[in-house]
C-alpha cells in the first residue's frame, strides 16, 4: 500500500486484540483476514487491492469498508497475479449486509 501512495503506521499486538478490534468495527469472524487497516474512517481487511481502496475513497458509500477474507494467492502480498485463485472484494455494509464490490478471475 505503500508503494501505491498510501501513509502508514503499523500497531503490533496479540491475535486476540486485533479480532476484538475487527468485531468491533463491524468485521465479522467470516469476514477477517490477516490484517486490518483504516483509511479515511473505512475499515479495510485483507489483501484489498490499491485500486479498491481508491474506488471506495471516491465513491463513499455508506459502509464500514471493504474485505478480502482469507488469504487469497496472488491478491496483493500475497503471490504472482498470474498465479492468481479467484476471488472477491466484499463490502460491508454498517447493517452487516454484505455485496461483491470488486471480482478478480484466476490469473
């Protein structure tokens, strides 16, 4: 994220705190992932692509932000793209509905 323009800082803490902060925040237990972050008031978990990001900073729904469950191989971080499984970027809505945002075929 970094490298795609984005300011960070990073809070190290135990497993257990970092999933009370995901449940607090609206991420649910299937909807976690590795790492959390927030940007501009939106919660985003997993690998969420850069472009994502972008697109929910100009779209600004009413939402608690976006989530790549699991750890997918080749979304960011996470391997070559043209090895890349299938998978969605899922957004949450601050009612806990959820809606496919973003679909990446396999790579």
């Amino acid at each position: 994220m970094q490298s795609e323009g984005f300011d960070l800082s990073v809070q190290n803490t135990s497993n257990e705190a970092l999933f009370q902060y995901k449940l607090r925040n609206g991420v649910s237990e299937d909807l976690a992932s590795c790492h959390t972050g927030l940007v501009d008031g939106y919660v985003i978990e997993g690998h969420v692509p850069p472009a994502d990001v972008r697109r929910l900073l100009a779209e600004r729904p009413d939402a608690v932000g976006l989530s790549v469950p699991g750890m997918v191989v080749g979304s960011p971080g996470m391997g070559p793209e043209s090895e890349r499984d299938a998978y969605d970027v899922i957004l949450i809505r601050k009612d806990g509905s959820t809606e496919v945002f973003s679909r990446y075929e396999e790579g």
